[in-house]
C-alpha cells in the first residue's frame, strides 16, 4: 500500500484540472467578442434637431442614399436649449470614418405632403430616418475633412452638393404671398423652385431663394427677367372666350417664371446668388423703366393696371398711376411703355383717347366695347429726338390732306370723324366745326386725302349721306344707301359733276341736308324763269309740285306765301331753261289736280295732265299763240285758275268748215 505521501505527489503530478477548462473557454469567447466588438464598433455623433417626432431609441436608422449606416440609441433635450432634441447615434464602423466628417449635413425625412411638393411616402410603412449627406463626392476628399462628432440638423433636405445648381435671389415688395416649395418655369417647363423667402435688409420687401437646377443653369443670364407665374389667364372678345390655366402648384402656391428677351440672351450668365427684381407680370418685364407723362383735360374712364396702350394697334403698354386735379380741371396719367415702344414716344408723337364705339374705322374700337378706354398713339417721324411729357388728346389726329370749309344749317350726326365718301370710299375726314358769327350756320372743316385731291374741284357738291335715303312717288321708286359705316354712323357725300371745271377749291361749299336737296339745287342753279302765281286757295299743292306744259314735267312750286290783306296764295313756281320761252305773258296757269269733268249737251268731257297730278296735284299752263305774246322776265305774275276749264273760258272755241284747207296749218292766226 502507498503512502499518503506517494498518493499526494501522483495527484501533483497529474496537471490542471479538467472543471477549469470551461471557464477559461467563456472567458477567450467573451475576451474575443470584446475585443471584436471593439475592433469593429462605429463612432458615436450627437446630431441636435428640432423635433423628436417619429424618432425611436434603438431603432430609428441613419442613412445615406437608401442604405443604412447607423442607428439612433439615444434621445434626450438640449441641456443649454431645450427647445431643441439631441440624439446620439452610432455610425457603424465601415461607415463611421465618412459620416463623421466636417461639412457633412444632416435633416429628418417624414412624410410630407403639401401643394408644391409630395416627398416622404416610403416612411409612412418604414418610420422616421435621418439621412446624411456628405459634403464632398471624392472619398479622399471626404477622408481628408477634419473629424466632427457633434452636428445641428437642417430643416429640410440640403442642395445636393453633387449636383448644386444656382443659386439667385429674387427682391419682391408685395408677392409674399409665394409659398416656399413654389415652381420656378421657363415655358412652362419646371426648372427650378423656391427655396426660403425672408425680409430684406431693408425690412420693406421680401428676398425669394431660388435653386436653379443644374441642367438649367445656362437659361439664367445677367438681364434675365422673372415675374410671377398668372395662374389663371382670361381674354374674352367678340368672337372668342380663352382662359389659361398654370399648373395647380402655381394656382394655389403662386409660381416664378423665368423669361428671356434677346438683349437678355445676349448678357453673361447669371453668378451665383445674383439679385433680380420679381415684375407683377409678363408686361411689366418689358416696360422701360421711365415713366411717361399724360396731361389731359377734365377725367376720363382710364384704370391703373388695366387701360392699356397702343401703337397703330399693337399693345405698347400700360397706364401705371392717375392723379386728377380738381383745381386744373386736368388729369396726369403716368404710363408705362414697353422698350420696343419707347423711342416712338418722341417730339412728333400725338397720344389720344379711344372710347368704346361700334364704328368700321378702327378695328380697336370692337374691343374697347368690352374692354373700356384704351390710350393709342402715332408719331410721324420715328426717329425724332425722345419725350417724356404729352398732351393726352380727346380725338385722334387730323389725317394730311388738303381742307376745305363746308357750311351747313345743321350739324345733325356730323362728328369729328366722320368720314367723306366718294361713291363709297372714303377719301377724307371732318376734323373740326364750328358756329358762324349769324349764330345760325356752321362751318364744317374736312380734310381731303392728296390722292383723292383730283375728285374735288370748283363744281363739286356735298350733302349728307344718311346711309338709306327712300324717295317714293308716282314717277318712280328710288332708294340710295351709302356704304355699311354710313348706314350705321351717316357720313358726308361729294360728287363732282364735271371734271372740267377749275381745280381750286372753293372758299366754302354749301352742304346739302340729303341727296333730294342737292338733285333741287341742282336743278334750280340751270338757267330758267321764275314765276309767280295768283290763286284763291292752295287746294291740293305744295312744295316741289309739278308744273305741266302739254302734259310734259317742265318746273315746280318752290314756295308760297299766304297774303292776308289781299286774301290770296302767292306760290313761287320756277320753269327750267329749256321751257321758259313757252312761257308767255297770255298763258293760262290752272291747277290740274285730280279730275276736270265737263258735261253739257254736247257731251261730257274729261280733262287729266298725269296720274301723279291726280293723285298728288299739280299745275299746267296753256299758251294761246299770238302774235302779241311775249317771253316772261322773272317773277312776272299769273293768275292761277281752280281748273283748266276755267281758265280756257276766257277763249271759245268754234269750227270753220272749208272747201279747201290750202296753206291752212295750226297756229295760223284767225284775225
């Protein structure tokens, strides 16, 4: 048997023990996950937000591009600021040595969704993150920015340093009302949006931030122009109903757009936060920036904004600013005109005031019925020296041309304006009128275009064309009408009966009141005899009846004249030229109206000169052949028998029966 000495060395001798081998294990396995753990822990940073709002311990994840590089283990308010939230996250470590660089910035990504702008969605199903981006592309360069653990989140998403864009501001005195996140356009095509808008340094206006992007940037120039986007565009006329619409962002959030004149495309390229003014609208872009002044008389319809200007029917501009004075009696309007209108605006230019009217010489004048007052303008020589101040007229510039005066009774429908037509053209303008001294006439003056000079000379006459002239009677129908404008708005009408005549003009012409008028003057200005007839009673006459000669028209009643002592009618008749020798001073001068009927016991005998004295009177004469009977001079006086009856019964008739009738003719005197 051993002793107990040899027993204990033999258990000496046997080594460690087999209980101690598991521990040792646990604690290499624990020893090499520590030490794994730290060769492959990230960096932690402290990122300070705004809001916590969505952001969980532990879970929510930062990322960068879509992919995952760490995760939020912490969150707890700002000790020094506790408006605001810190967290801390862990950045793994293949990530840590990019994300915790100098420069690089970080902001919350949640769901948004407003009128500019839907981002955010795939949050709804994954929750909150918070992405970072790097503020250099090369990894070197990234690597080689100093090391930063401590980082102030931005509000939204940074401009992507990998693609920047430009960057300008854009100064605006009442547009605030554009909402950040608005679309910057270029033909209606998006090219950029509103970043941040803030008070300017001189707190009276607003600075716009827009972020060009970059594919556009080379649209942006120096004189480049930027107004706000109309989100809703109405133009209505007489034959059409338009209406624009922007796109729904620029109708709700209000919209920029970027415009581009040529002198603009011809500019250098815009610079990096490159300040530009924010115009109302497209037409304020291309205003001149002087302003025009318009002094005009008494006040007229006219609206800031709205009344627009013309040049030979081409829009040259705006009315900015009205300031009447009640004193003056005057009105300053201030305009603004367009940059390709405002070297017309010279020494020779005339500004006047177009109302609404429905007229044919101005094909303006349609609109201004829906539209109001417009300002138009010409000027005669475009390349006269530049004005800033004008009359502002009531009427439009007298055409050149040759005048000549037209003296009439009545004005009637005659206006400034109103044309003067020559078998339907129109070859000149009235310009003025006037009273005459007798304070009973006017005296009208009207321009003649030199082209039609040649259709006026000493024999022209001129009346009124009334558009429909109607002359109905027993002789005939005649109907004369003008051209369409004179239908509607009257007009002046010349004709020249021979062109032979001298080629000056008159001093003043006569005008008649209508055509008839002129075709009487016309008439009694031939050469001929005047006559006056003695009767009891007008019975069915008037003026302008017919006087007979065997039935033939040769003259009419020009006037009459009620004699009260005498008790008689004197009636004024005149007799053209080549029937005054019939007059003599033993014709028989009777009414010949209606029906003379004689019955007696050798029969009944019916006496007419035409239907239309029949039906509307008239008067005839009979001239006895005498050898005594001598022509007339002017008014020699007739008595005026009731019927030819009556005035044939101062002869009587009797019949000679002959055997032979040698040499006998009628006329041969019975002596």
């Amino acid at each position: 048997m051993k002793s107990y000495d040899e027993l204990a060395v033999g258990k000496k001798n046997r080594g460690i023990s087999l209980i101690w081998v598991a521990p040792i294990v646990a604690i290499l396995i624990t020893a090499g996950m520590i030490w794994k753990n730290y060769v492959d822990a990230g960096t932690r940073i402290t990122i300070v937000i705004e809001n916590g709002d969505g952001i969980r311990e532990g879970k929510t994840p930062i990322m960068y591009k879509g992919i995952k590089v760490g995760v939020v283990e912490d969150i707890s308010i700002k000790e020094d600021d506790v408006s605001k939230i810190e967290l801390v996250a862990m950045i793994e470590k293949r990530a840590s040595e990019g994300v915790a660089r100098e420069g690089n910035k970080f902001w919350k990504v949640e769901p948004k969704v407003s009128i500019t702008e839907v981002s955010g969605l795939g949050t709804i199903i994954s929750g909150v993150y918070i992405s970072v981006m790097p503020a250099a592309n090369n990894r070197n360069d990234l690597y080689n920015l100093p090391f930063q653990d401590y980082f102030v989140a931005l509000d939204s998403a940074p401009v992507d340093v990998f693609n920047p864009g430009l960057s300008v501001i854009v100064n605006t005195v009442d547009k605030g009302d554009i909402a950040i996140g608005a679309p910057v356009l270029y033909n209606k095509q998006a090219i950029g949006k509103v970043e941040d808008k803030r008070l300017s340094d001189d707190k009276k206006s607003i600075d716009l931030y827009l972020r060009i992007e970059s594919e556009y940037m080379d649209l942006v120039h120096k004189n480049s122009f930027f107004y706000k986007a109309n989100a809703l565009n109405m133009q209505a006329s007489l034959s059409a109903f338009k209406i624009e619409m922007g796109s729904f962002a620029s109708f709700i959030a209000g919209g920029i757009v970027l415009h581009n004149s040529e002198v603009s495309l011809s500019s250098p390229s815009a610079v990096e936060n490159g300040r530009y003014h924010l115009y109302h609208n497209y037409e304020q872009t291309m205003q001149n920036k002087d302003d025009v002044i318009l002094t005009m008389e008494g006040h007229n319809k006219l609206e800031p904004g709205i009344t627009k200007i013309f040049y030979k029917g081409v829009e040259a501009g705006l009315v900015k600013n009205l300031q009447h004075d009640p004193i003056k009696e005057q009105t300053i309007v201030t305009i603004k005109l367009y940059n390709d209108f405002r070297a017309l605006a010279n020494e020779s230019a005339y500004f006047w005031v177009v109302s609404p009217h429905l007229g044919f010489d101005n094909i303006g004048g349609l609109d201004a019925v829906l539209t109001g007052n417009y300002i138009s303008f010409v000027t005669k020589d475009t390349d006269a020296t530049v004005k800033k101040n004008f009359v502002l007229h009531d009427k439009k510039p007298s055409k050149d041309g040759f005048h000549l005066n037209l003296v009439s009774d009545e004005i009637k429908n005659i206006k400034e304006g109103t044309g003067l037509f020559y078998h339907g053209v129109e070859i000149g303008q009235v310009v003025a009128y006037s009273i005459n001294k007798d304070k009973k006439s006017f005296t009208i003056d009207v321009t003649v275009s030199p082209k039609y000079k040649e259709l006026i000379n000493a024999s022209s006459l001129f009346y009124q064309q009334k558009g429909i002239e109607v002359k109905a009677g027993m002789s005939g129908f005649d109907l004369r009408t003008g051209g369409l404008e004179s239908i509607l708005r009257g007009g002046l009408a010349v004709e020249t009966p021979d062109f032979r005549a001298s080629k000056s003009f008159k001093n003043a012409y006569k005008l008649y009141d209508d055509y008839a008028q002129l075709q009487d003057d016309k008439y009694l200005s031939e050469e001929g005899v005047y006559i006056t007839l003695i009767a009891d009673n007008m019975g069915s006459l008037k003026e302008g009846s017919p006087i007979y000669y065997k039935q033939i028209k040769v003259g009419k009643i020009l006037s009459y004249q009620w004699d009260s002592k005498l008790k008689k009618v004197f009636l004024k008749g005149f007799v053209a030229k080549e029937y005054a020798s019939e007059v003599q001073n033993n014709s028989l001068f009777y009414i010949a109206s209606g029906i003379d009927a004689k019955f007696g016991f050798d029969g009944l005998e019916i006496n007419t000169e035409s239907l239309e004295t029949v039906l509307t009177g008239g008067v005839a004469f009979y001239t006895p052949i005498s050898q005594d009977g001598k022509t007339v001079r002017n008014n020699e006086q007739f008595k005026l028998y009731p019927t030819k009856s009556k005035a044939m019964s101062k002869y009587v008739d009797i019949v000679v029966h002959s055997t032979d009738s040698h040499g006998l003719v009628a006329g041969n005197l019975v002596m």
